[in-house]
C-alpha cells in the first residue's frame, strides 16, 4: 500500500517521521545509492558527466596514449573532489545506520568509494570501484590512495595503473552483482538514494523510501518519496532514528 507520494520538490516532517519509523521497525533495512547522493561532494551526476564524454575518462586506450590528460580530467571529476571533500552527509549517515544494526548493506552504481571511505563496511559496488587499481604492465593490484597521484604509475614496475572500472571497460562485477541480488531478495525496507539504476530488481514485498530531488523511475514503485535535498533528508531523518 502507498503510505506517501510528493511530486513537489519539497518534504514535511511528517515524510521525515514516516522514514524514520519505518527505519526503526525494519529488519533488513539496505539502501540503494547512485551519482545523486555524491554530487554534494562535487562529484557530477550522471547529467553533467554525459557532457564529459569528449574527455574520454572511460577508454583505457586515451588512458595509455594520453596519460597527464586523461588523469587530469579523473581528478577534476573524482578523485579530488572524493579526497578534498569527502563523504557527504548521506554517505556518513548510512554508515551510522549500519554501524548501529539498521541498516544491513548498501548497493551503489557508484564507483567513487564514498560509502567505504564513510565507514560502510558492506557494500555491493556492481560497477567496481576506485578502490582497485591495475599496473598495466605487471598487474598489481593497488587501493585508492595511489590515484591522489598526478599520474599515478606503479611502484614495482614504473608502469601506468588504469583503475578498475576503465581496466573492466565501465563492465559489471558479478561478484558485486549477485550479493546486491541477494540482498534485495531477503529486504523489507529499501532506501533508495540519488539513485534511478537497479530499479527491477527490489522484490516485490519490501517497502520502498525513494529520495531524490527530482522524478524518476522508482517514483512508480515507492511507498514513500522525499523530493529534496538527500544530505537534509537524512541529517533530520538521523535526529530521529532511535
């Protein structure tokens, strides 16, 4: 049954008790996250980053012809504003919801790291992350500390490092995949965060809470819709999570 639907972009308090009750009743509560809870850390969604195709960030081959920029691009787009700004509000608060048992796992489409940097510890990243990076040469495998380089190259053998989703060709991991499926199998209460991806795949009997600033295709399938900012969303949402 539909509890609450806005198409306003606005949300009441009402809309954030509603949350925060269903948060505190659920028993497998799992948020499903895309490029809209990352842009308050100047990360472009996926809007502004289709207008960044030119500069290529996802071809290996631009990679090892023209390494300073294409990885002046990556910085300008991920890794400095991951590094500078951190994890958002909602990133941080989805970690606290996991940390005190309310929030069993998160499923992104996101390949920043943010919910790991924020302290997630279970997180399906089904199109990889940052995190994992390859020497194009000798194939050693490095986090994602090595990317704050201008050029990252790798320590053993001098080569270039291609992070995971470019080295994948921007491919799925299954692994990833398969546990975010799981995850939604077994929900009752999915929250879902900036995100417009993985839509088919929630069952069919958990309640859906969808958060994001603007329609999108989870609209038709939520129980509860916050049309808003997701960092103010959750911060008021946290002061009232017992």
């Amino acid at each position: 049954m539909r509890l609450f639907s806005k198409t306003a972009n606005s949300f009441t308090d009402s809309d954030i008790d509603q949350l925060a009750k269903l948060i505190n009743q659920s028993q497998h509560t799992y948020a499903i996250t895309g490029a809209g809870i990352s842009t308050a850390a100047g990360i472009p969604d996926l809007q502004h980053l289709s207008g960044l195709t030119s500069m290529s960030l996802s071809s290996e081959s631009n990679l090892e012809q023209h390494p300073t920029s294409f990885y002046r691009g990556f910085h300008r787009i991920f890794i400095d504003p991951i590094f500078d700004n951190g994890p958002t509000t909602s990133h941080r608060a989805l970690a606290k919801l996991e940390e005190t048992g309310k929030l069993d796992g998160v499923v992104t489409t996101n390949v920043d790291y943010l919910h790991e940097i924020a302290g997630n510890k279970h997180v399906a990243d089904i199109w990889r992350s940052l995190n994992v990076n390859h020497c194009l040469n000798c194939g050693k495998i490095y986090d994602i500390n090595i990317l704050k380089e201008a050029v990252p190259r790798c320590p053993a053998c001098g080569s270039l490092i291609s992070p995971d989703p470019i080295f994948h060709h921007i491919g799925i991991d299954d692994h990833a995949y398969e546990q975010a499926n799981e995850w939604m199998a077994q929900a009752d209460l999915v929250i879902v965060v900036g995100s417009n991806g993985y839509y088919s795949n929630v069952n069919s009997h958990a309640t859906v809470v969808n958060i994001n600033r603007a329609a999108n295709d989870f609209d038709s399938r939520a129980n509860l819709t916050l049309r808003g900012d997701a960092d103010q969303i959750m911060a008021a949402v946290m002061k009232k999570v017992a």
